[in-house]
C-alpha cells in the first residue's frame, strides 16, 4: 500500500495551478446522460472519485472516455437504470444516477449509501424530492427503487436539519428536467457546485433560473443536446494550497481560481494574519508576522466549507492562544484530531466543537488518514512537524487531489509517495 512521506520545515514559495472541481465534475457528468448527443466537458481533474463516476455511467450503459482532462460522455446507450452497491460504496455521489435515471428511465435503482468516516449519509431529502414529483418510492434490500411514469413539476422544499442538501438539490433537479411543468426548488444548495451543474444543464438547452441562489425554477422536458463543457476550479484544492502557504509562512501563488467561491476561506485566513492578494494574475497567498487563534464555525455555502474545517484546524493547532472551530455539518468528521494529537497538537473535542490549543511545535509521527480532506490535513500538518510525518490509507487522497505531492513538492516541500 501506498504512503506519503512528509519532511517538515520547508517555506513554500511559487506558483500552483489548481484542477477542475471534483465536486462540480461529478454532477455534470450525470447530468450529461439527459443529452441527447454526446458532451465533452473540460478542465475535469484526474481523480479516481471522476473514474469511479465514469464506471457508474458505463454500467447505465453509457460511454465514458477521459483523455488529457477532456472527458467524452457518449449518452446514446444509455438504458439501464441500476446503481450497484459496488459503486456507490465507494463514491457516495453515484446516489446522482437517482434523478438522471429517472429522468430519463422513468425508473433508478440505486443502493443506498449507508454511513461512511465523517458520519450517517441519510438521502431523506432525495427521496422526499423525487417522491413528490410523482416518483413511486420503495427501499428494499439495501436499494432504493423509484418509478415514475410521469414526473410532475411541484414546489419542493429541500430545506434539512443541517440547512440545504447538496446532493439532494442535485438529484431533484435533474429528475425535475423530466418533469411537466414547473419545478420550484425552495431552500436549494447554493454551493457553486450546483450552479456550475445548472448552467451546464442550461447550456444542453434546460429552463432553469436562479442557478447559485436558494431557489430554483425549471421549466420540464425541454430536449437537451450534448455540449462542450468547462468546468469550474477546484475551491477545495484551492483552500488546501492557501493553507499550505500559510502554515509554511511561504508565499505562493495560486492560478485559475475563482476567487468568489472562496471568500469565506479568504475571510479567516486574513483574520488570522495571512495576506491574501486577489488579482488578475492570481491569487497571492503570503505567511508573514504572527498569527492570532480564531473560531470557525462550518456552515453551508457562502460559509466556511465543511471540506476545509480539518486544513484550517491544522493551521491553528500551529497558532498560539485557543481557537474553537464547530462543524454543523459532519457529526464525525473530526477524525484527524486524533492523528494530529499524535504529532503534538493539544485538541479536545466536545460534541460538535474542536477546542485548539495552539504548541510551539509538532512533531512528524506515522499517521493514519480517515477520509479525503483529513489526509490532506495531516500533510499541511507534516508540512511544518519536526521530522518525518508518513501519511498511510493515502487511496482516500488520491480520490479528490490531482497530484498533490508533485505540486506541493514543485513549490518546495519535502514530501514522497512511497510503496
Ligand atoms: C456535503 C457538503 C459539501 C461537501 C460534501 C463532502 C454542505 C451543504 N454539503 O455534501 O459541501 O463537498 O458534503 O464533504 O456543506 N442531509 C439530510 N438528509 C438528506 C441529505 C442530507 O439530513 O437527504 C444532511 C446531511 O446529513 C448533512 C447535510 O444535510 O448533515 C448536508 O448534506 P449534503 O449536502 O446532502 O451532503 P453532500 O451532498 O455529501
């Protein structure tokens, strides 16, 4: 099995280009089985969670072909409407084919996700969506069976107890471009992940409005063609690299990104006392002086994402004084304190709140990575330990960062793959 194996103390300094979005990529390549030609979206990061989507749209019948970030997605053969527990076991976003199956079978078969590191995957919301646009809705043997002959448009209230539902505001919107009517979703995500997944649907020739607000309107069964697609930059990428250069106190700039998607993460990284500089040429990043503790509270978008709360806590196990962050999101995803602990981070956890105490120094230690954000934690945090940090279970890494250690190793750091 695979390790990463980080040396510490290295400044990082120079320029990182960041990927494609993994989380807008995967949305879009369902949505681009409702074409009725092929599409070809671009920009789209080298990822295994993208390969495993690729695998999902083959078994539907589909074909999926990724070459240099260009990914093909013929939908002519599309005509089964399964899911397998395979699959989804491993991707949680499979759950997607829910609503591109219906729109386009009238039937989707898909296993429910279960509970994963970070905590219970309830599809509530999913399942509420689609039944009341006319979806009959049965769970049997681990799957969930849904049918509808006719999808009929309604007004849809995705609101949850954790606030909006990414996922489930992507699955009724593409089951709601099947439907007859109008289709009102009241309390959707405004991640830009959705809205880059509307205007790529807007561009196949969907009626949809407020795309990136909390309300969506779409006119149904309008016929959508295939396109030419790009997506947008990875934000979460971009999060992991701002916080890098911080820890590092390097200075690193970073190309092709969106600074509007990040304010939040721009937001608190000032307030601890890294320069950020927005401009044309990039996106600055710079560690100078002292920095001060601070508290996040993790919230959905525009908010602090709950995908950088473990990067962030590993800049402030660094920063004297005490920092609370909260995650509102995730019930377990505070996995990574236990590893950062063992290289001599002073965290406690009470409930949903991280109380950070702020050491001198860590120490690298072997660390063992519980789920995709909290890997690249651990290497922001071998970054700047005494010694060696090796990072195992890397295969989560490898699902959502596109050669992370070339391109943090490019800009200075000490770090290796190892076998
Ligand atoms: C969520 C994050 C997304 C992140 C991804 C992986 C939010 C709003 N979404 O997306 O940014 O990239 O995790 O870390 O921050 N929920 C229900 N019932 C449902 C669906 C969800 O109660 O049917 C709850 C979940 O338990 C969770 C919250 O709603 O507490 C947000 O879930 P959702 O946005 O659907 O999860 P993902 O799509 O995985």
């Amino acid at each position: 099995m695979q390790k990463i194996s980080v040396k510490g103390g290295k400044i990082l300094k120079g320029e990182v280009s960041i990927s494609g979005s993994k989380n807008a990529t995967l949305p879009v390549m369902t949505a681009a089985l409702l074409g009725e030609s092929p599409s070809l979206i671009k920009n789209v990061p080298y990822l295994n969670d993208i390969k495993t989507m690729a695998e999902v749209l083959k078994t539907l019948g589909a074909k999926a072909q990724l070459e240099d970030h260009r990914l093909h997605i013929d939908p002519k053969g599309f005509n089964k409407w399964e899911a397998p527990y395979e699959l989804v076991k491993t991707m949680r976003a499979s759950i997607y084919s829910l609503g591109a199956c219906l729109a386009k079978m009238e039937e989707a078969k898909v296993s429910l996700p279960g509970g994963c590191a970070i905590g219970a995957r309830p599809i509530d919301l999913h399942l509420k969506g689609v039944e009341q646009l006319g979806a009959k809705v049965t769970i049997e043997h681990g799957y969930v069976h849904a049918k509808a002959e006719n999808l009929v448009g309604t007004t849809i209230q995705l609101a949850g107890p954790h606030g909006p539902s990414l996922g489930a505001t992507i699955n009724v919107l593409l089951a709601s471009t099947a439907a007859k009517g109008t289709t009102i979703i009241e309390s959707a995500s405004t991640e830009p992940e959705v809205e880059d997944t509307v205007n790529f649907l807007k561009a196949m020739g969907a009626s949809i409005e407020g795309g990136g607000t909390s309300r969506l309107v779409i006119e149904g069964r309008k016929k959508l063609k295939g396109v030419e697609y790009s997506v947008i930059p990875d934000r979460v990428e971009a999060g992991t690299f701002m916080v890098a250069a911080a820890i590092t106190k390097g200075d690193v700039t970073l190309k092709g990104v969106n600074a509007n998607h990040l304010s939040a993460v721009t937001d608190k990284l000032r307030q601890i006392g890294v320069t950020v500089d927005v401009s044309p040429e990039g996106f600055r990043v710079r560690g100078e002086g002292s920095y001060k503790p601070a508290d996040v509270w993790v919230l959905p978008y525009p908010g602090f994402p709950t995908d950088m709360q473990a990067q962030i806590m590993a800049l402030l196990a660094t920063v004297p004084g005490i920092s609370v962050v909260t995650e509102t999101i995730w019930e377990n995803r505070f996995m990574h304190v236990f590893e950062m602990n063992r290289m001599g981070a002073d965290i406690n956890i009470d409930r949903s709140h991280a109380v950070v105490k702020g050491v001198p120094k860590l120490t690298g230690a072997p660390v063992m990575a519980s789920d995709l954000r909290a890997s690249a934690a651990l290497i922001l945090a071998g970054l700047v330990a005494e010694g060696e940090t090796m990072i195992q279970r890397i295969y989560h890494l490898d699902r959502g960062y596109e050669k992370i250690e070339k391109k943090l190793s490019a800009l200075g750091a000490d770090i290796k793959r190892m076998d």
